[in-house]
C-alpha cells in the first residue's frame, strides 16, 4: 500500500551509484536491480578474489581473477 504505479516509474528512472562491489555493493546491487532501479552503475578496480567469495554475491568460483565488473 502506498507504493502505487508513480512510485514504480520514479524507481524504474531513478539512477544509483555504487563504488566497491564487494561486500556491501555487491549485495546491494543485487537488492537494488531486483527492487527495479532503472540504472545502476557500479565502480571497482579489483579483481574477484576466493576469499572474499563468501561476501560477494555477485561472483562464484569461475570468477576468481577476473575483473568485478567484467
């Protein structure tokens, strides 16, 4: 209730920003693009690393070496 069809459209236009997507951009990307955020950027240099595998929900096992946001 109170989330009607403008609410909706605002959120499919609304533009977020998120720099690191690791363990807290990483799942925050994925709440935010399920939520239906129109646009998401995402910023990070690092690479997918094991042990981190555990708090980055974007990534699994084949990732590890590669770019995040290849």
């Amino acid at each position: 209730k109170g989330f009607g069809m403008a609410a909706q459209e605002r959120l499919r236009d609304a533009r977020v920003l998120i720099v690191g997507a690791g363990g807290l951009g990483s799942p925050a990307a994925s709440y935010l693009a399920a939520a239906g955020v129109g646009v998401l950027t995402l910023v990070d240099q690092y690479t997918v690393d094991l042990t981190n595998l555990h708090r980055q929900l974007l990534y699994t096992t084949p990732d590890v070496g590669r770019a995040k946001l290849d």
